[in-house]
C-alpha cells in the first residue's frame, strides 16, 4: 500500500490538475481495469443516443466503449497530457472530434456543429469547483428532451487523501446530486449508486491508511472481480457505493422539472 510522504500528503491539485500529469497518469492506472471500465459502460448504455458530446475524455476508456457502438462522439479534455492520450487512439477515426479545451472555453458554435442529444461525463463533475455553473451550461447546450450521463464519485464521509490528490473537490450523496440537477432545470429521471466494495477499499485507503495514489495490485484484483460484482448488483442493486449513476433530460417546457419524480 502507498502511505504518502510530506510531500505528496501536502499537494493539492484541484486547482492544478487541468495542467498535471499525474492526473494523466492515474487515468492510466485504470486502462488495468477494463472489466470495470466495461461495467461502467453498461451502467451508461441504456441512456445514450447516437450522438454524443463526452465531457472530460480523459484517455479514453470510455471514449472506446462509445465508438465500439458506433456513436459519433464529440470529446471536450483539458489536460494536455490525456489530449496527447486520445490523438495517438483516436486520430484518423471519422466519428471521433475533440476539443482540446474545458467546456468553459468552447465557444457555443463549435459545440452546435455536432447535434448531439446526450451529454456524457464521467468522473469529471467533481473536478469542477463550482459544479453548478458546469449544469447549467450542460441544461443551456441540451436540445429539448437532451439527456446529460453523469457518473460521479459517491459518499461524502468517504472523501480522503486519493480525493484530494487526484482534484477532487467533493463526493456525492443521491440526494445532493439530485437538488443540484433540478436547481440547473435538469429533470432527474435515475440516480444508482454502484460498486458497494469498491467504497469500502476506498474508505480504507483515503480515510484509514491516508494513501495518494491508487494500488495497482488492488487495481489487478479488483478488475478480476468486477464482473461478478457488475452481476450481483444488477441482481440486488446496492444502497450506496462508491460512484453514483445520474440521469436526468432537459424538460420540453421550462415547467417540467418543477414535477421531476
């Protein structure tokens, strides 16, 4: 296990981290785990149309899942470590355009060329220290009946030092989510919480033993099993975890999300 040194324990990289890359290099950690990068998919499939504006690429893993289906994915990433990441897989794939910027910076017009009816974005809202201007942007960009995919990290008590050296600015509670999508005039249609045992290792590991980085070895074992935890949950889906599935559409009138379920 990582404990981390006086050095690493102090960096804070939530301001830095468009810049930083280490941020790259714990995306890459996670090309370990494509059985779990496949589960997240799956979590995400049912809600996705064919066009997709995907918010925060970073290198890519979900990025591959969406042009295996044949979307045409538009991909907004900042980090120029991860934008050199998504050049060498995805340059020359005709369904694939990025952006190599933060949504902030794109202008209205290029993000308009592609017709996109779904927004994607995973892992990315909790980079964002002022989330609520990043949905309201999202509700501005949707088309009428749009739907913004949202996977965020879940548990506020389970914010630690991983958190905080990967440029988290917070957790997620299901309830806290949803009150910020309805303030944006999004209309929550499915919020899940999955991955029950990934919570407890990463409770363990950013709150006990204070580690920064994630373990690759946890990272091995954990991709080994995700298919019959992926399973297990979609039998008996858990009451918390350590991400949280969000969906929620641009209502057809301005009125809609005041009767949001």
């Amino acid at each position: 296990m990582n404990h981390p040194s006086k050095s690493t324990a102090s960096t804070d990289r939530r301001l830095s981290q468009t810049s930083d890359p280490f941020i790259a290099e714990d995306l890459k950690q996670m090309e370990l785990a494509p059985n779990y990068s496949a589960w997240l998919y799956r979590l995400l499939k049912p809600f996705i149309g064919s066009s997709v504006l995907e918010v925060g690429s970073g290198t890519g893993t979900i990025t591959e899942h969406l042009l295996c289906e044949e979307k045409t994915v538009t991909g907004i990433e900042p980090n120029p470590f991860c934008i050199q990441e998504l050049r060498n897989k995805f340059d020359g794939s005709p369904h694939f355009h990025l952006l190599p910027k933060t949504i902030e910076d794109c202008s209205d017009e290029e993000l308009r060329q592609t017709r996109f009816a779904t927004i994607v974005s995973v892992n990315v809202l909790e980079h964002i220290e002022n989330d609520q201007v990043f949905l309201k942007r999202v509700a501005e960009l949707l088309p009428p009946g749009g739907r913004l995919v949202l996977i965020v990290p879940a548990v506020p008590q389970a914010f630690g030092t991983i958190d905080r050296a990967v440029g988290h600015f917070r957790r997620y509670s299901a309830k806290g989510l949803r009150n910020c999508l309805i303030t944006a005039h999004l209309r929550p249609i499915r919020l899940r919480y999955s991955n029950a045992i990934g919570l407890l290792g990463w409770f363990i590991n950013g709150r006990i033993r204070h580690s920064t980085r994630q373990n690759i070895a946890q990272i091995r074992l954990f991709n080994a099993l995700a298919p019959y935890l992926s399973t297990l949950e979609r039998i008996i889906p858990p009451f918390c975890g350590l991400s949280l599935l969000a969906v929620a559409e641009k209502p057809q009138k301005e009125t809609d999300h005041e009767n949001s379920p």
